[in-house]
C-alpha cells in the first residue's frame, strides 16, 4: 500500500503487526490499540520506534500518557463518510500538542486529503499509486488558507499582520 509521507511517496518504515503476531527484536513497527494498551511498558522498552493503530471508535484519551513515547498514531477512517478520525486528529494536534507522526489509514480519498492535512495528518495511507501522485500533488497546490487547524499553519490574516508589522504599518 503507498505511503505519503510530507507530502511525497515513501517507504513506510513501520510493519504493522496484529494482535498475536511474535514481536521482533528490533525495527519499527504499528501495533493495534488493544495490543498497545496491554503490552506498552514492553513495546516501548525494545529496540526502534512504536506506533500505534488507533480505532476512531475509542477513546483518544487512553492513549494520551503515552502520546510523548510514540512515534506514529495511526487513525482509522472505516468508511469515507466516517469522519470521527478528523476529531482525534485535531485533538492529538491542538489539545495534547502531538508532534509525532499522525496517519490516515482506511477509506481515505482524494478529495478529502487537503481536510487531512488541515486535520494535522502528515502522513497517508492510500489503495493506488495513482492516488498516492495525486495526493503528493495536492499538498503542493494549497499554500494559505483562511481557518486555524491542526496543521500548524498560519492563516492568512495572521500572515498579513505579519507581514504589515515587518513593514512597519500600522505602528
């Protein structure tokens, strides 16, 4: 499956691993939630980075004491008209302050990823290359927007008064 990673195709570096899959020694990898809840202290204890694939139909706030030890959450869209991913991703953004890597898996289509990337997803999972391109294209195309989100962006007022407090303004 293509991975969009900073708005370019990667290699996912993470293997995701079920809930009884043999833990290996080293290397990074994804884990479901109920397998990360109930073996976190060992996950984390081993060598290369955890991620985690959180349901959207569970609690965001379970995974919070962990959010600082994580490398990846991995939000999942079920379905295209499931949006409760978006939710988790601006609260793991905004509220929590989580600057790790935060992925779309599931559903996900084209025409949803800039409401994505405005969510604070940084990294997507998509079913064809085709989509992964065109995906890759469409980070390039926005540059500023009009809403504060869970991107870190600044809004174009915001850019503005910047821009008139360097030129001296107004003041």
């Amino acid at each position: 499956m293509p991975l969009v990673n900073g708005g370019k195709i990667a290699d996912d570096r993470f293997v995701k691993l079920a809930v009884d899959t043999p833990l290996p020694d080293s290397g990074d990898i994804l884990v479901p939630a109920e397998r990360f809840i109930a073996e976190a202290d060992a996950l984390l204890k081993r060598a290369g980075k955890v991620g985690v694939i959180w349901p959207n139909n569970r609690d965001i706030d379970e995974l919070v004491p962990y959010l600082g030890k994580v490398a990846a959450v991995a939000l999942v869209f079920p379905t295209f008209r499931d949006g409760r991913a978006y939710s988790q991703a601006r609260l793991l953004r905004e509220r929590y302050n989580y600057r790790g890597e935060l992925r779309a898996t599931g559903q996900i289509l084209r025409d949803q990823f800039v409401f994505m990337l405005r969510a604070g997803f940084d990294s997507f999972e998509v079913k064809k290359q085709a989509d992964a391109e065109a995906f890759m294209q469409t980070a390039k195309r926005y540059s500023v927007f009009y809403q504060p989100t869970g991107d870190g962006r600044i809004t174009a007022l915001h850019r503005r008064m910047q821009l008139r407090h360097s030129e001296g303004v107004g003041t």
